[in-house]
C-alpha cells in the first residue's frame, strides 16, 4: 500500500500500539489524514480529560514527513456526491464523515485503514485488509 487514508478508529488503534495498524503505517510511502477524520478527533478531544495532550500527541503525528493533511475540494465534493447518491440508491447509507472519508480515498487513490466494515459498502474503495 503506497498511499493510505488513516480513518478515527485506525488512528486512535495507532495510539494504542495496534500491531496492525503500525505495519499498515510502517508500509505506506504517505499517510493522509482527511480534515473531516481531524474534524471528528477534535470532538472526541472536547469529550476527554485529556484535550490538550491528545492535541499535542496528534500535532506530533501531523508533522511527519509521510503524512499530509488533506482538505476537502470540489474534486472532493464531486465525488462525495456521486458516493452518497450510489449509497442511497442502493439502501447502504453509511455515516456522512465516513462518505466524505471515501471520497477523500477514491479521490487521491489511496486505501482506507478502518475497522468500520460499513466502508465495504463504498464502491470502488480499496480496504485495509484486516476488516
């Protein structure tokens, strides 16, 4: 896996020293964090006793070399809306940062590193194997 998308719960199994997850990390050349998996770490933050050394922790993470942020664009948007409505047309709805996530994915080619097994339902996306 050249290029991964880290979804919430893989990052936060990184923090616990999922053995998985940190040889999907140790194997990719870039890891993208999607603003909208930064946008739901920062809720759980609010919802911790440990805000600020949660941030500091995920601060440390951003600035690796291998990882990059990225930001929703109308590429982005494009492909969301051609998910979602793929989504609903077949009655697989999953939730809404999990379409943009796959969006993030489909759009820059990269795999998703997730235990939701709701991603399966996203055509076309390419999954961690360990689901």
């Amino acid at each position: 896996m050249n290029k991964i998308i880290l979804d919430t719960n893989g990052y936060t199994s990184y923090l616990g020293g999922d053995k998985k997850i940190l040889k999907a990390l140790s194997g990719a050349q870039i890891t993208f964090m999607s603003i909208f998996v930064l946008g739901e770490l920062y809720v759980g933050f609010k919802g911790g006793n440990r805000e600020k050394e949660n941030i500091r922790i995920l601060r440390t993470f951003l600035q690796k070399p291998t990882v990059t942020i990225l930001n929703a664009s109308n590429e982005t948007a494009e492909v969301f809306g051609m998910v979602k409505t793929s989504l609903k047309q077949a009655g697989t709805p999953i939730p809404i940062n999990d379409v943009w996530i796959a969006s993030h994915a489909l759009e820059i080619g990269a795999v998703v590193v997730t235990y939701d097994k709701h991603f399966a339902m996203v055509p076309g996306l390419r999954l961690w194997c360990n689901l």
